[in-house]
C-alpha cells in the first residue's frame, strides 16, 4: 500500500511538471490564506528534489511579515498582482522587509513574480523592502513592483515613469532591494536576475535626505544581472548602487534610471572580481537625476559613476545618458589596468562635463559610434575633461561643438593624451532633446550623421537616425521611422 501511495505521488508530481504548488487566496478554498502559512509548509519538504511552487490567485493585499527560508516560487497567477504589504521583519537585521534567508544548502532557487511589494501600516519595516542574507541563493525577480504604500495599501506608482506626491505614504525606512551583502549562512555565492521590476519612489521613513537607493548589489564575486523593462526611479539617493560582477544587458526593452536625488544614477561602488566578465551597461537610459539630495560640492547627479576598476574591463554601449544635473559620465579613483568602453551612446545636455575622468585613472577609453554633447552653456565644465594618464580615443563618432546642445570650442581640457578620427562636429538636430516620455527623445535628424558610423550606417548614439528633416514637416513623423524609448 505505502508503494502505491508513493508511486502516485510521484506520477502526480509528474504530471504537474516536476513541482509541487499550493495555493494561496483570500477566498475560496486555496491551500492557506497567508503567504507565510505556504512558505512554512515546505520546511519540511515532502520532496527535496522536486521545485516548491507557491501560487497566489488573487490579487488581494497581503499585511504580514514574510521570511523565505526554503527554495521557493513565489508567484501571482491572477490578471493583477497580489499585493504584499511586508512587515518589520524579526530576523536578519530585525528591522528589513521581506528576508530571504536560507540557512543552509547551496545556490537554493528562489524566484519572485509577478508581485507588488510595499510597507505595511501597520507594522513598517524600518530598513530595506526586500533584503537577502548568505552566500547561497540563487535569486529570481521578474514582473515585481517595489514602491511605497500610498497609505490605503495601493502601490504609490505602478510604471515609475512618472514622479508622484507621495503625501501620506508610507516608506520602507531604507533601501528598496538590498541582496547580496552578507556571508553568513555561506554557501557556494550569490547570483541575481532581474527582469521588468520596477524600484520606485524609495525615500525612507524618516523624511529628509537619507542615503535610501533604489537596488543595492553587494558583494564581491556575486553576480547580478538586470534584464529587459527594469525601472530604478524617484529615490532618495541612487537608482543603482553595484559592486560584484555586474551587468545590465536588456537588448529588447531598455533599463531605465529616472529621476533619483543623490549624487548619481548608477554607481560602480567597488571593484569586481571576476576578470572574465566585463561591467556592463547594454540597454539603459539613464536620464534626469537630479541629485537634490547630494550635500558635497559640487551639489547635483552625475548620470554614471565609475568608481574602482581593478582589472576589469567597463563597457557601456546602446544607451543615452542625459538630463542629468552635473556630469554625464565620471571615471574617477581607479586601480588597475581596466579599460572603459563607450560604444553606440548619446550623452548629452548633462549639467557639467559630458565625461570627465580624473589623474588617478591610468587605463584607456575607447569611444565609438558615439554622440557627445553639451548643454549649450557658456560654463567651463561643458566640455569633455580628459586627466587620465590613458589615452582618451574617439573615433567615428559627433562631437557636438554647434546647436543648442553644443560643447564649447575646443570640446576638451585636461592633461591627458587625447586621439580623434572620423570626427563629426555639426548639430545633430536632436527631434527632441528635453522629453523623455516622446517616442523621438535624442533621434537625430542631420544629413552629416548619414553613413557616419564605423560600420558605414548612420550615426544615432543609442537612438534613432530618422534621415533629414522634410519641408514642410508632417505632423506626427511616420511610425516607422521613430525608435520608441518604452515598448
């Protein structure tokens, strides 16, 4: 008889396709009506080898403290995401949101989908919305909102596209994501993978200006990556805080880094570790931070910050770095003999320098197919500041010295060697070169840009080469020549 039940037991997991899934819903008859109820049932695994699924089937909003301690799928399979209101979290820190702490095993898979993510009224966590601790979790995030709770247990925003008054909402006390960062429980290392999560509007319980990033990727040797159609936006400091071997590879629908208050969009905090993986920044539009909140002279956000290289090499290609109040791109307090790339980008109408990197960096950077401009101001630093002892190469791509988003003349200062070839300097007659949310932000329009990339193909930066502009010019442009920033 035990065989029989055992037999089927297997053929039912079988055919269910190798998991085994409870239910969870405020209504009808799911397996448990809380989360944590559902987590809690695989802590004694009925079967260790087979993937925990936990389905969430309705979208109902779900106020309690939640600790991932086992291997689990956690997922919203209703039209619209549950919405889980997290609670101070009494282990880890004692302070965190949603912990995910797996005390032993190695690489456990933990995937998140398909979720909203918020503080509870009730019970507010004082540090980081969703926090990981130890070295062996193998993290999943895919199609999960983290923002405040606009105080009736609603998610603040929904897009993070758009920056909202966050009158009588309810933060987390820090950051939105904290993963990565701890040692202990060890395991064989950490990885990440984000895809179409949006980090909104994190601004810290306590008011004022606080160091509260969007996402925080820790640790050395761990590996991050973020995907398609992820958004980091409206935060107290950064959108992207990365060590570790990081990348942004979103080839179909880019990342973007909107809007934050701190000193920069994306930082490069410390050195990785993993030679054989480059930094990456592959898709990603990085675009009006302001830095509001940056306290240090000089007060405002540079777009991308580069900071400790070691060996590795930096490759940023196929994004538009812009609107953001002081530099564009800062490649500054370098060791080693890690090169930067910068490959099919427009940087342009930045506050200060469109890139400047300082004495200390001793490694190259290339640039190709690339469009570099100003911000049409008569200042000192609206140019590209070159101090490195490396030498700065520029080859086939614009470099903007007339039109309204015009470096001054000559466009470069500094000590260091500097190389140009293939150089194009008219304006590039931007379509739109102030709004984001339009379809034609940064396509260029001159004739000059035609067949003057290092493939023979039109120059576009990142954006969209539309040919020149027609007389007279139909309203709207047609679709198809347009490069649309949102899918």
């Amino acid at each position: 008889m035990k065989k029989i039940m055992l037999i089927a037991m297997l053929v039912s997991l079988v055919s269910f396709g190798l998991a085994q899934t409870v239910t969870v819903s405020k209504s009808g008859t799911p397996d448990y009506n809380t989360v944590q109820a559902a987590i809690d049932y695989f802590a004694t695994d009925p079967a260790p080898t087979v993937p925990n699924v936990i389905n969430i089937t309705d979208s109902s909003v779900y106020d309690e403290m939640i600790t991932i301690n086992v291997p689990v799928t956690i997922e919203g399979t209703d039209a619209n995401r549950p919405v889980l209101a997290i609670q101070t979290n009494t282990g880890g820190d004692a302070n965190d949101g949603l912990l995910i702490l797996i005390p032993t095993g190695t690489a456990n898979v933990v995937v998140l989908k398909n979720l909203i993510i918020i503080p509870s009224k009730t019970n507010t966590p004082q540090d980081d919305g969703i926090r990981s601790h130890g070295q062996n979790v193998n993290l999943t995030l895919e199609n999960v909102l983290v923002t405040a709770n606009n105080g009736s247990d609603a998610p603040i925003t929904t897009t993070g596209l758009e920056a909202v008054d966050l009158t009588g909402a309810i933060m987390f006390g820090d950051d939105g994501i904290f993963i990565g960062g701890t040692t202990t429980p060890a395991g064989d290392g950490f990885s990440a993978t984000l895809k179409d999560v949006v980090v909104s509007h994190i601004q810290g319980a306590a008011g004022g200006v606080v160091a509260n990033d969007g996402l925080v990727l820790s640790g050395a040797g761990n590996v991050f990556r973020i995907l398609d159609g992820c958004v980091f936006s409206y935060c107290n400091r950064l959108g992207i805080q990365a060590t570790g071997d990081f990348q942004i590879n979103a080839p179909n629908k880019r990342v973007v880094v909107l809007g934050n208050k701190g000193f920069a969009g994306i930082w490069f905090a410390a050195a990785p570790t993993n030679a054989a993986n480059p930094r990456l920044i592959d898709g990603c539009n990085v675009i009006n931070n302001l830095g509001e909140n940056h306290t240090t002279a000089p007060v405002g956000a540079w777009g991308i910050e580069i900071q400790n290289g070691g060996t590795v090499n930096t490759i940023v290609k196929n994004s538009i770095i812009a609107g953001n109040s002081d530099r564009g791109i800062v490649i500054g307090e370098l060791t080693g003999t890690g090169t930067v790339s910068i490959e099919n980008v427009t940087i342009a109408n930045n506050g200060a320098a469109a890139i400047n990197d300082v004495a200390g960096y001793t490694a190259d950077i290339n640039i190709t197919d690339t469009i570099i401009a100003g911000n049409g101001s008569a200042k000192a630093s609206n140019v590209i500041v070159h101090n490195g002892s490396g030498v700065m190469n520029i080859a086939y791509s614009g470099i903007v010295t007339a039109g309204p988003q015009s470096l001054l003349i000559p466009a470069t200062t500094g000590t260091g060697p500097f190389i140009t070839s293939n150089i194009v300097e008219s304006d590039p007659q931007f379509v739109d070169a102030a709004d984001y949310r339009n379809d034609s932000f940064f396509d260029v329009f001159n004739d000059d840009y035609y067949g003057a990339n290092s493939l023979g193909a039109p120059l576009s930066g990142g954006a969209d080469y539309v040919g020149p502009i027609p007389t007279p010019t139909p309203v709207p442009l047609s679709a198809d020549k347009i490069w649309k920033l949102y899918e």
